[in-house]
C-alpha cells in the first residue's frame, strides 16, 4: 500500500515533512519557504489564550550584575564589567496545560529578559542545554507528540516513543530527560542554558561564537519519579509556591552566569556541527567562563498582567549580540514574536511588562489595544526630522554565506551522529544509582497501556543504539528480547 503524500494546507504536495530549505546544508533558513512559514504560523494559532507551549509556569524579578570583562568578545551593554541590568526570568513546563502539575516529567523553560539601555534582550532557554530536534519544521510535530490525541483527548506516551525513536537526533535530550533531571525539585535548584549558539561580536567587528549556562547556587536538587507523581496529587504547583515563598520570606534565589567561547573560524571544520541544538560543546574545548551572576528579588504583584502576558523571543537582539546558522534558532526568530502577536496582540510590546525602559522610536503604529502615543511622520526614510536606524551600532553583526538553496539535514563533520553525546552522559557522567534511576524511568514511561508491543522493541533498539548496557536494562523492564 502506497503512502499518500503530504501537503500544505492548500493542497499543495509538501517537498518534506521536517527539513527547512536553507542556504547549503549549514546556512540560514529562507524566508521563502512558504511551507515551513505556514507550518510555523499555524502552529502558533491552535491554542486560545494560553501558550500553545510553556503554558504553566511561574515567574519573578531580579537584577544581572557583570563582574569580569568581557568587552573583548562583545560590546553588548548588558556585559560591560560593573553593569546591572533588571531582568524578568519566567519558568515554565513544555508540554503540560495551565493545570498541569509542576513536577511532570518534562524539559523545564527558562526565560530572560533583560531590561537593557538599547532595548530588550531576551534568552529563551531550557533547563537543558540540548533540544529534541535541530530543525524547526519538525517543532509543531514534535510538540503535537506530547499532547493529547485527536480522538479521546488523551496523553498517549506511544506517540512520544514513536515521534522519537523515528527522529534519532531526540537521544540525547530524551537521556536528559528520563534521568532524575526531568524532575527537579524546584526550579530553584536547576540549572538554565540559553542552549542556543550566538554570535557575540565587539566594538572591533571580532565574532565569536557564544554558549550560556546558567548555574544555580543553590545546589542541584531532584526528585525520584514516585516523589514526583506523589507530589503531582500533593500540590500540583509546587514549583510555583516554592519560587513565591522563597522569595517573599528573603531567601532569594541566585544563578552564576557562565558562558562558552569559540573563536569564529573554529566552527567551519569544527568536528561536529557546533550550530546543532542536539549538541553540546564539550568543556574540554571550549570552558566555561563565569562572567557574572544574577538573583531574583521580587515577586511579581500581579500574576496575570507580568507574567502571564510576559513575551519572550530570541529576536529581541542588542547590538554586540547577533544570530548564528541554528535552525531551530532561526525559526525561533519568527515563531514566537508571532506568538505573541496572535496570543496577546500585536502592541504586546507596549504592556508594562514587555515595555523596555528605553524610549521607543518605532515607525510601526495603530493596531488593536494601541497604547503608545504616536507622532508625525509616520514613515521612513523621511525628511523632517524622524528617527534614523542606528547602522552603526551593527555593522559587525554579518557574515559570509554561500550555498545552493536545499532542504537537507546539516552537512555533517567528522565527528557527528546522533547517539554519541547520550552515550558520554551514560558513561561518563551518570552514577550507577542514576544509571538505575534512568532505566527505571524509561521503563516506567514506556510501560504505559498504550504503548504497543511493537514499539517496546523500537525502544530498547533506541536506547541499545545509545549504549549496550542501557537498552539491555530497559528490555529487561520492558519483557522485549534484546
């Protein structure tokens, strides 16, 4: 039996189900590609009101301080040695709805925004350093796994093992994810990472290539899968009471900021892509540079109207900080300002919360829910006397690309495949009693009623790709002969 084929939603045949067409294999992501535009667009529309993703979480206020110097990799302000910038730092679950329990199992989000004096600069993160997928065709389907089915409106952990074990580049953040690190205890004790790679670029016009992490100060603490699910019934918003009591009793949560560094001319023959959001760099090449560090302070005084209503994209961009050839970054670029603009309206960035506290010249006017005064002219470019683009405070943020137009999977270097970094976390960083804990939680998830026969031999063939000794375990769980 033949499979049809898949289209857009005007009909047309679709040229691939999860590749982006870029410039060559490495290169950005065009916006011409109607069908990954679509996809996008689409996607950001099927939930009202609530975020289509991150829907629960919690969030306060705090301050960054910068103690090293780092002008020598950017000019960004935000990084000048002696600044201090205020900041809004949400948490969040991915996959669950408002009323979710905060202690699924499940990637935590961690998203920034710095208040800074050339506008926002947002960092829109997880509690992981790696993601799922490294191309954003792939988002809504990968999300559409986690949620409910069509038919029943039911969870179902078969269509995650099926999403996965059919997208092999998930292994990485699927280990993550089924250790006790997809249940921290409180989103206190968890580390953020911007995950993304970025471009820092300094008042020189020198590139470098950047990574952030986050590190908690207050210790890594998780729980067991049965203290998670005993918690889901005891206080399902566990997370956000702790954050909130934490702070109002004085104790307030703190992160040093790390960042890693690779010269710009590395990344072309670097051994594996270093734009892949499956990977991480490995310290040993590249170590981590505490920079600075931030706390939280303040609660927020109304839930709705500062955190619910908070927007946060990774293309609110100050100069000194640029993009880079992720393609989930890339498609991250567009998709959550559109977000935003269906789920809050377009003048969401004139509510108190997303305002940046410098004054705004934009040309971009009118609207629904318009609040921001509006002034003659009205266009650009023009000759009385309106506001001009800053083009030199940018003039370094570009770069050379060249390529035949494509929809390809990046272009591999020498060292790429997908279950290698997973097997490093086996071997080199877990402890047994993790390693146990692991198989155990994989098992647990994947022994769901739902979950066929069939797919059980497809998950431990995943988890034996990882190591031997892990996807013996699971078989063993599962009753599959390995």
């Amino acid at each position: 039996m033949s499979v049809p084929y898949s289209t857009d939603d005007a009909g047309h045949p679709a040229p691939s189900d999860g590749l982006s067409q870029s410039v060559g294999p490495n290169g950005p992501l065009l916006l011409q590609d109607h069908f990954l535009i679509q996809k996008m667009a689409h996607f950001n529309r099927e939930r009202v009101p609530e975020r289509v993703v991150h829907a629960k979480g919690g969030g306060a206020f705090g301050e960054l301080e910068i103690t090293e110097d780092v002008s020598a990799y950017t000019k960004a302000d935000l990084f000048q040695k002696g600044r201090k910038t205020p900041l809004l730092l949400r948490f969040s679950t991915v996959a669950g709805e408002l009323g979710s329990a905060d202690t699924a199992r499940d990637p935590r989000g961690f998203a920034l925004k710095f208040y800074t004096e050339h506008g926002n600069y947002d960092i829109v993160g997880n509690n992981t350093p790696i993601f799922f997928i490294r191309d954003p065709s792939k988002f809504s389907d990968f999300i559409h796994s986690q949620k409910r089915r069509a038919d029943n409106q039911l969870r179902d952990n078969n269509m995650q093992w099926d999403f996965w074990t059919l997208n092999p580049e998930s292994a990485h953040q699927v280990s993550f994810l089924m250790t006790d690190r997809g249940t921290p205890k409180s989103w206190r004790h968890m580390h953020g990472f911007g995950s993304h790679t970025f471009m820092w670029y300094n008042a020189n016009g020198e590139k470098f290539w950047v990574k952030y992490h986050f590190k908690t100060e207050q210790g890594i603490e998780n729980l067991t899968a049965a203290e998670a699910k005993a918690m889901e019934a005891e206080d399902p918003d566990a997370h956000r009471r702790d954050l909130w009591e934490a702070i109002a009793r004085g104790e307030f949560p703190s992160w040093t900021v790390n960042v890693q560094i690779m010269p710009f001319e590395d990344a072309a023959d670097y051994r594996f892509n270093p734009f892949d959001l499956t990977k991480v760099w490995p310290h040993s090449d590249y170590p981590e540079i505490t920079i600075g560090r931030f706390t939280l302070n303040r609660n927020p005084s109304n839930y709705f109207a500062e955190i619910e209503q908070a927007g946060f994209e990774p293309s609110n961009l100050v100069p000194g900080i640029g993009g880079s050839p992720d393609k989930m970054l890339q498609g991250r670029l567009f998709s959550y300002p559109d977000a935003h603009r269906y789920r809050i309206g377009p003048n969401y960035l004139q509510l108190p919360v997303n305002q940046p506290k410098v004054e705004v010249r934009s040309y971009n006017f009118d609207g629904p829910m318009a609040y921001r005064n509006g002034a003659d002219p009205v266009y650009a470019p023009n000759t009385v006397g309106g506001p001009a683009a800053a083009v030199d405070l940018y003039e370094a943020e570009g770069y050379q690309v060249s390529g035949e137009i494509v929809r390809s999977a990046y272009e591999l270097h020498k060292e790429d495949d997908d279950f290698g970094q997973a097997r490093a976390l086996w071997e080199k960083v877990l402890s047994e009693p993790e390693r146990a804990n692991m198989v155990s939680n994989i098992v647990g998830h994947a022994s769901a009623p739902e979950v066929t026969a069939d797919m059980k031999k497809r998950v431990v063939e995943y988890w034996t790709n990882v190591h031997p000794d892990l996807g013996s375990g699971v078989a063993k769980g599962l009753g599959v002969e390995s």
